[in-house]
C-alpha cells in the first residue's frame, strides 16, 4: 500500500472487508462493490490520486476533501455528499479540543475519507471489517463513523462537566482566587468544542433529512440518535459556558469584597489619624509660643488629649455606624 492511502477495503456487504492492494487502488473507481479509501492529506500525492483515480470527481470535491481548515458540514451533490466532520484529538500530547477534521465523499459504491491526523474511529471500523461485524452498506458506514467519534466525544465532555462541577464547588466553599485561571481554561475548552459541535450537529441533521436512495430509515433513526446526543452535548456546552461566566464573576465579587474591606480599614485608620496628624504637625513646628514648651508634664498632657480625642472618633464612628 502506497504511503499516501491509509487504508483501503473493499466492503462484502456482510459486514466484512477486504484490503485492496495498490494495484485495485489504482483501479479502485472501476471495482464492483462498495470501496472504502483513507487518504492522507498530508502527502502531497492524495490530490494526484483524487484527480488521477477518481475522474469523476468534481474538482469542488477534490478541493473540500483536501481542505485542512474546513467547519463541518454536509453538502449534496447529485447522490453524493460531502461531509466534514469533526472528532476529539485523542493523539498523544495534543489537546482534546483541538479537534481533527474528517472530510468524506460518500455515494452508494464508494466512501473517500481525508484527514490529516490519526482517526481512531476509522481504525475502530477497519477492525470491525476484518472481524465480520463492520459496515454492510454506506449509510451503515456513516452512522457507525458518526456514533464511533460522538462515543470518545462523550467520556471528554462529561468530564469537563465534573471539571466545572468541582471548581463551581470550590468557588462557594473556598472562594479561592487562584481558580480564576481552571474556570478560564474550563470555558476555553468549551468554547472550542461548540465551536465546531454546533455546526456539525446541523450538518448530521442536513445528512439524515437528504433524499439519498442508500440511505434508508434504520441509518436515519441512528442519526436521528446522533443528532440527539450532539445537541445535548451542545445545550450541555452553553450551560458549561454560562455557568463558568458565573463561578468567574463570583471569584470577581470575592475579590471586589476583600479589596473593599481592605480599602475600608485604611480608610477607617487614615480618618483616626488625621487629626492626629494634624494637631503633631501643628506642635511641631520651629516657632515660638507653642503651648507647654517650658513644662516637663506637657508631653503627657499632650498624649491624654490624643487619647481623648481617638475615644470621641471611635464613638462618632459607631454612632454613625462606619463599623
């Protein structure tokens, strides 16, 4: 197998596959059958496979399935669609919500998959297929792509969830203000992920509701259940969104409250000195005809006055209620 296919079978629409060899790719759009060709788009020599082994393809097509920062969607051509998805990047070190791209050509007798990354729902049906338990048909092909990739999307959102559950919990024991950067990365993360759910559960409704001939009602009730599933990950990621806005602006009003208090308390000291302040500043000046001077007594005198004079601020500050 060349090293720009990925993988490549011919379906025995018994639930089974063939590998095809390099020789029936070459011929692959000429093959009896249904013909399930994984590309990489990457390699530089999938565009001349497209356009040299697929003549029928309409160069729209070629140009969509090569597209490495396309949204998803679905797109019908004739008894053909083209469709992109999405999938969680379960690659090791990379980040879940950079999700990876999966651009198809699906009609009746061939299915034309593109992507850049390891797809681990593709290996999950190339293991189906030489096990006898895979796709029979293409529309079984699509709803088991689709219910494969929703199925590691679903462990990646639920534990985002429990992420916001927990820091939601801190938040109203604790009220740390060191959870401000779990929250901001907990709404990132949600953020990112609707960015291309919200989309891609349109175009699975697009998909289903397509008068294709090979797609009939058992693959459209599975889609159905798929579009059911994206859209309560979608209404799960704005309550996500909402409730991390929330748990943000109350870490904010903690911090508000302690900076309050603290302003509060200088204030409370700066207005107790003042006067203070003022009466030391008055005695302390270079000039003659300050009370007291020639009297040893004066200082403590002086002292008793200020004593005074801090009681009489403390009761006018409780009397006005200041504290």
């Amino acid at each position: 197998m060349t090293s720009h296919v990925v993988r490549a079978f011919m379906l025995d629409g018994q639930g089974g596959g063939t590998v095809l060899s390099a020789e029936k790719i070459s011929r692959a759009d000429r093959l009896e059958g249904l013909v399930w060709i994984h590309l990489d788009g990457n390699d530089a020599d999938s565009r001349h496979c497209l356009e040299s082994e697929f003549e029928a393809l309409d160069p729209f097509i070629i140009d969509a399935l090569l597209d490495d920062v396309s949204r998803p969607r679905m797109t019908q051509i004739g008894d053909g669609a083209l469709l992109v998805l999405r999938g969680v990047n379960l690659n090791e070190n990379e980040d879940p919500e950079d999700m990876v791209s999966i651009s198809l050509w699906v009609e009746r007798s061939r299915i034309i998959m593109v992507s850049r990354k390891r797809i681990r729902a593709a290996a999950d049906i190339e293991a189906k297929l030489l096990a006898g338990t895979g796709p029979r048909n293409t529309g079984h092909f699509v709803t088991m792509l689709c219910e494969r990739l929703f199925a590691r999307m679903e462990p990646i959102l639920r534990s985002l969830d429990d992420r916001a559950d927990d820091i939601e919990e801190k938040v109203l024991l604790e009220s740390d203000p060191k959870l401000r950067e779990s929250i901001i990365d907990v709404r990132i993360q949600a953020i990112m992920f609707r960015r291309y759910l919200a989309p891609q559960r349109d175009a699975i409704d697009h998909f289903r509701m397509a008068d294709f001939e090979w797609l009939d009602k058992f693959h459209r009730r599975h889609l159905q259940e798929v579009y059911n599933h994206l859209t309560r990950n979608v209404e799960d990621l704005d309550a996500i969104r909402e409730r991390s806005q929330i748990v943000k602006d109350e870490i904010a009003h903690v911090l508000a409250d302690r900076l309050n208090k603290h302003m509060y308390i200088l204030s409370m000291i700066a207005a107790i000195f003042l006067p203070l302040g003022f009466l030391t500043g008055l005695l302390g000046i270079n000039v003659g005809g300050i009370p007291g001077a020639s009297y040893a007594w004066a200082f403590w005198v002086f002292l008793g006055f200020l004593a005074i004079i801090v009681s009489v601020q403390l009761s006018l500050f409780k009397w006005f209620r200041w504290f």
